[in-house]
C-alpha cells in the first residue's frame, strides 16, 4: 500500500488537426475516471470562446422577415450566423460588419473585422444573393465568454434594432476519454488516462486541456484552504531508483521477482517479506531465506533451481 498521493504527468500529446489525444499517467487505482469526468465536464462548459449575440440586418425589423434578393429568410440567416467562429483579443463587445452585392454565395470572408476580431471559418455560408444589382448589409455583435448565454442574458438586447441571439461560447466541439491498466514497478493496479479533444480551431487542443485543467485546480485550491499533501512524482522516484542503482548492478539483477515466473505463493511470500527485485533475492543467504515468514522448504527449492537455470 502506498502512503504517499502521487501525480501523473502527460507522458504523450498524439495532435492530428484540430484534434489530441492526451495520454495521462500513472495515476492511482480509480483515479482515471474521476479526473476524466470532471475535466470532460469543464472542457465542454467552461472554456472561454466567442460568438455573435445580436445582428442586425439592413432591411429586416425583426427575425420573421424575408430580404428581396436573397435566397435565405432571416430566420435561416440567424442560423448560420450561430456557426461563424472568431478569434478575439478583447474583453469587450466587438462590432463587425458585412457587406456583400452581386450574384452568389455570402460567406465568412466577406466579414469586415478589425484588428481584436478574426475570422477563423471564412468559408462558412451565411446567405446567397440572386442577381448581380441584390446586396445584403449585416452588422454583427461578437462577444467572448464561457459556456452558454441566453437571448435574455445578451447585452446587446438593449438595443431596440438589434436582434439578439443565444450563444454557445465553447470552442470545444467534442471530448471522449477512457481508462487502461498500467504499472510502475511492483504497483500494477494504476490508471492510464486518455482524452481525446476536438476543438473548432479558434483554440489548440492543447491549450484548451490546459485551461481545463487549470480551472479545476483553481477550484480545488479553494476548497482545500491550506491544508497540503505531501506528493511525489511516479516519474521522479524511477529515475531516482534508476540513478542509483544502474551504475552499480547488472541489468539482470534489477528484474522485478514477479517476472521470474515462480509460483503465486512463492512470489506473494518474497513480496511479503519486502524482497521486490532478483538482486534482493540473491543477497539472501540459504538460511536467511529458510527463515523468511511463510517461505517453506518448496519454495525454497524453487529459488534456488531458478537461479541455477539463470546462472547466478
């Protein structure tokens, strides 16, 4: 049994796209699913993003309106307005706008930004026009924020001409994650964590994990007050273990005792008696082993034909 809370560590970053996997561990017995649930939970809800929360369309007084000209009703237009995604370096509400006449298609490109706005999907529809002499004229409230914000929660819904839009901030588009067996020496009953997060290219993976992970921190902090657990890294302690013996032992002797195939009793009785590698094993002299708790004459017998089989 361990004493001592051990922390994990991000021991692969698998980035295809907009797309990662993160490989997180060791992690102690259970402790998978509950980090992957709760930073599943704050990937999808809590991640800052930004959306349009009001528009206004040159032309329409309300939503229920069709433009002369253009394919789509505003309805549909307030829609597609809902899948434009933006990058924008400033706290406050930013205006843009659109302007676009002539035949075709209107799309994200065709957005005025300025310089605390960019568009990251500029091919993405927004209406279509019929003739060369139809235009269409949009002006457009982005703001940032988390999670979801209502049509009565906009600020912009203050203005009589504006038509306010519900908004889902999160740049996060979809997070799986599942749990496997791992180990770290003779602790074979450890988690191996992977998330997998898809975002909608306004933000990297990564840094979306990493603000996840930071607000959940941020969270617990609070709780704990200032009570500290002593912790220690998996990774550190191997490489201790590995510094301080590598350059004194032979590669074989640092073999774990339950590689060696012996029986389950003479295995869980070498454990017992805190003997956890072949080289503890081989400083045991016969008699000392004879008098090991729980360690018969069988066992015994079974030790020493090992060793005779490795040579040692």
């Amino acid at each position: 049994m361990t004493k001592t809370i051990h922390t994990p560590s991000i021991t692969n970053i698998d980035e295809t796209g907009n797309s990662a996997t993160f490989t997180v561990e060791p992690l102690l017995a259970g402790y998978g699913m509950t980090l992957g649930n709760s930073i599943r939970r704050v990937l999808l809800t809590s991640i800052s993003g930004a959306a349009v929360t009001a528009f206004k369309v040159k032309g329409a007084s309300h939503e229920f309106t069709t433009l002369p000209g253009v394919k789509e009703d505003v309805v549909q237009i307030m829609l597609n307005l809902k899948g434009l995604r933006f990058k924008v370096f400033s706290d406050e509400p930013q205006t843009i706008t659109l302007s676009k006449k002539g035949a075709g298609p209107v799309k994200a490109a065709d957005i005025s930004g300025n310089a605390d706005v960019e568009v990251v999907n500029k091919d993405h529809l927004i209406a279509t026009l019929d003739s060369a002499k139809d235009s269409i004229e949009i002006e457009l409230v982005v703001e940032t924020g988390r999670g979801y914000q209502s049509v009565e929660e906009s600020t912009a819904r203050k203005a009589s001409d504006m038509i306010a839009l519900d908004a889902i901030f999160s740049p996060v588009l979809r997070v799986r994650y599942h749990v496997e067996n791992t180990r770290v020496g003779q602790m074979t009953n450890l988690d191996k964590l992977m998330v997998t997060v898809d975002t909608d290219a306004t933000i990297t993976p990564k840094d979306a994990f990493e603000e996840a992970s930071a607000i959940l921190a941020s969270q617990y902090q609070a709780l704990a007050g200032q009570t500290e657990v002593a912790s220690e890294s998996f990774a550190s302690k191997s490489e201790e273990s590995h510094v301080e013996t590598s350059s004194e032992d032979p590669e074989e002797l640092l073999v774990s005792i339950e590689d060696l195939n012996f029986s389950a009793r003479t295995t869980n009785a070498l454990i017992n008696n805190d003997i956890h590698t072949l080289k503890d094993l081989f400083t045991l002299s016969e008699i000392e082993l004879k008098e090991l708790k729980g360690f018969g004459s069988k066992a015994l017998d079974e030790v020493k034909d090992k060793l005779a089989e490795m040579e040692l």
